[in-house]
C-alpha cells in the first residue's frame, strides 16, 4: 500500500514485536522463472498462464492478486494462498529537493523497516532523462560504519529476494502513473549487499533478465565495503553490473575506524579483488568517498587515495557526508571537497563530486529507520561520539608526522 502523504506519520508499525509471526507464503516476484511455471503445471493450468503472471509482475507491477485480470478466478485464488504478489506490507513515501527525490519506508511483514530512494534526474542537453531507485538488501547492517545511521541501528536480518525486488517494483508502479520508468538501480540502501550476495545476485539476475524486469544490465550498480569473497563471486559471474567500493579513507588505521570491516577485509587487498573485476568485466569499478571535515579530507588522505587506485580503471565518487544523529562529525566544506577532487585529477584519476540528494529527508541510509525505531538515548550517543571522535582523532594523526 502506498501512502503519498507529503510527510510519514506514525501510521507505520514499529520494528519487529518478539513473537510476532511471519507470512509464510514466499514473495512472488522472487521465484525464479523455472519454479513459477512448475507450481503452475502442478496446479494443472497450461504453461501460458507463467507469462501472464510475469507481465503482471514485471510489466504492469501489479501489488494484489485482483490485479492480474488475465488470470481466471480460481488461479487467482490458488495464488493468493500461496505466494504473496508484493511483500512491502506498508510503505510511506516522503519527497524533497522540489519532487527530484522521494524517500519511502517500507513495512516489512515482521514488522521491520527498509528505505528506498527515486531520484529523479530531468533531461539534459546530451543526457537523457533517468529515474534511479536506490534500494536496501538488509534491514540494518552489521558492518557499523560510524557515519551511517543504519550502522547505529544494527543488523536486523537479511532482506529475500522479492523484499529487495519489490522496492524497484514498488518505485516502477508509482513512476507508471505519468508515463516514467525505472532507468537505473543502485543497491546502496540499508545494509551490505555482498553479505547477503546469494538474495542479492538473485535480485539483479532478476531486475536484468529480459523476461522479467528488463533493466540493462549496465544500469545495475551493487556496492560493498569490501567483502572479498563477494567481489570474488562476482568476478566468477562476470556480469555486465557495476561494481562499487565503499572505499572513505586509503590509509588502514583511518579505514579501520571508518569501515571496520577494513580489519577482516583489508583495503589493499580489496582494491586488488576489484581490479580483477574490472580486469574480467572491462568495467570501471566505482569507488564512494564520503568526505567527512578534517576526518578524512586532508591533502594526506588525497595522496593516499592516489598512491592506492593510480593507473586501474576506476572512478571516484566524492559525497559530502550527511550529518546524522549520532556523531559529532560534519560534512567537508565546499573547498576542501574541490581541493581533493584537483588531488586526484592531478594524479590522473576520474573523479566527481555527488551532491547528496534529500538531505532533509534524511537520504542518508537508514536514518528515516533510525527515527522510526527511535532515536538511541542521550547518554548512548554522547558514549559513543566520545568514542568515535576519539579513535578517529587517533587514526588522523597516525602516519601523519
Ligand atoms: S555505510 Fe553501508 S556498510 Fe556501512 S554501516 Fe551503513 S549500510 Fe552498512
């Protein structure tokens, strides 16, 4: 159900009760294509009927099974009992910069929360008009990057196949209404796809497959903090997607604070892992930096990022951070994010600056989440901002003398 009120009330459950009991029926959209036909075939109907229940998902992004007019009654009947056609129990959708980006909550049927992000992108001279969907693949995330409001929450659970598919689909029927289309995905929402890369290639396969979604396969973009088997997994496959690397600090002892997954998955060799993916698919990886004032946007930390992507088929992603709730860290000025950027174009690396989209919002991932599942205690945030401000002033000054 979508709600277009301008503003999410409280109308949306809070995260998961103890005890509360989940819907047992798998999600519709996340079957693979061979499993559909053959619950159709041992439900007696010919083997059209799959088409018909695909074009309903995937062209006409049907939400309820009496949406899907071509199927006789019965069948429809039989398929509510035993799939759900969309498994966002409830979603809230919240616009801001004019229209150009809408933020939505979506209730899960266990009661937790997951954000997607449609930004919208008018047509320019030279550019054609595009509408990305950024999307979760889990409801909280473990990984625990200090900047991110999701990484406060915590990990809650993997997201299924149809959860994450569902978010495109939900975004594709509200952009059906003037006559637009989802051109681009990106799985950069609540969580770390490549723990969860089985849901997540599923997922893609599915949002690229022809038969199904139908996105172009280079218009899929999956990030990571680093996961290296993931990144491995992927290279294996081949597949015409986007790679795209969390990166926020070259040097260790920062990344170490930043990413903490930087101690199990160090930075070098995660750099390696993706040049071998680029080496494999001929595609530039994409590297995301953060920029964080006086944290990681020093002429240091710029000669670091040089020194460790210089000459492999990269591009680099500046983002000013989004303030959140529980750090005491702000976004890099203007300046110095232009400064960096010369850094690297000076050491022969492409590189952009991204404004961040939605900042009142909340676009930064998980915190519309955050909110929802209540902010953490007076106390708890300043504990963990000494903590925070403490290590990184650590790691700053660490190889820097
Ligand atoms: S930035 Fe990404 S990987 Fe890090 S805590 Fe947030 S969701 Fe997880």
């Amino acid at each position: 159900m979508s709600d277009r009120r301008p503003a999410p009330t409280a109308s949306l459950a809070s995260p998961l009760q103890p005890g509360v009991e989940r819907d047992p029926r798998p999600g519709l959209a996340g079957a693979a294509p061979e499993s559909l036909l053959a619950w159709l075939l041992a439900c007696g109907e010919p083997a059209y009927r799959a088409r018909q229940v695909a074009d309903a998902l995937w062209r006409r992004h049907a939400s309820t099974v009496d949406e899907m007019r071509t199927l006789p009654a019965a069948l429809r009947t039989e398929l509510a009992a035993a799939w759900r056609v969309d498994t966002l129990v409830e979603s809230s959708v919240r616009p801001a910069d004019r229209g150009l980006t809408e933020k939505a909550l979506h209730r899960l049927d266990d009661g937790r929360l997951v954000e997607s992000v449609l930004m919208r992108y008018p047509r320019r001279p030279g550019r054609r008009e595009r509408a990305t969907v950024c999307i979760s693949s889990q409801a909280g995330c473990a990984v625990g990057c200090p900047f991110c409001a999701t990484g406060e929450l915590g990990f809650g659970r993997d997201l299924a196949v149809a959860e994450i598919v569902d978010q495109v689909r939900f975004w594709a029927r509200e952009l059906a209404g003037d006559g637009r289309h989802v051109t681009n995905v990106v799985f950069m929402g609540m969580g770390e796809p490549l723990l969860n890369v089985d849901a997540v290639l599923s997922a893609a396969a599915a949002l690229t497959d022809p038969d199904r979604f139908a996105l172009g396969g280079r218009h899929v973009t999956i990030s990571t903090s680093g996961v290296i088997p993931g990144i491995e997994r992927l290279t294996e496959l081949r597949p015409p997607w986007t790679l795209a690397v969390s990166l926020h600090a070259a040097r260790p002892s920062l990344r170490d604070v930043l990413v903490p997954l930087n101690r199990r998955y160090p930075v070098e060799e995660v750099v390696a892992a993706a040049t071998a993916y680029a080496r494999a698919t001929g595609r530039r990886v994409s590297y995301e930096y953060v920029m964080i004032d006086g944290v990681n946007d020093t002429a240091a930390d710029a000669a670091a990022v040089a020194a460790l992507l210089r000459g492999r088929l990269v591009h680099v992603n500046l983002i000013p951070m989004n303030p959140v709730a529980h750090t005491a860290w702000l976004p890099s000025s203007p300046a110095r994010v232009e400064a960096f950027a010369a850094a690297l174009l000076a050491a022969g690396i492409p590189t952009t600056v991204r404004r961040n989209r939605g900042d009142e919002i909340g676009a930064a991932c998980g915190q519309l989440a955050a909110e929802r599942a209540g902010l953490p205690a007076p106390s708890a945030v300043q504990r963990r901002r000494e903590l925070e401000v403490g290590a990184g002033a650590a790691a700053l000054s660490d190889g820097r003398s």
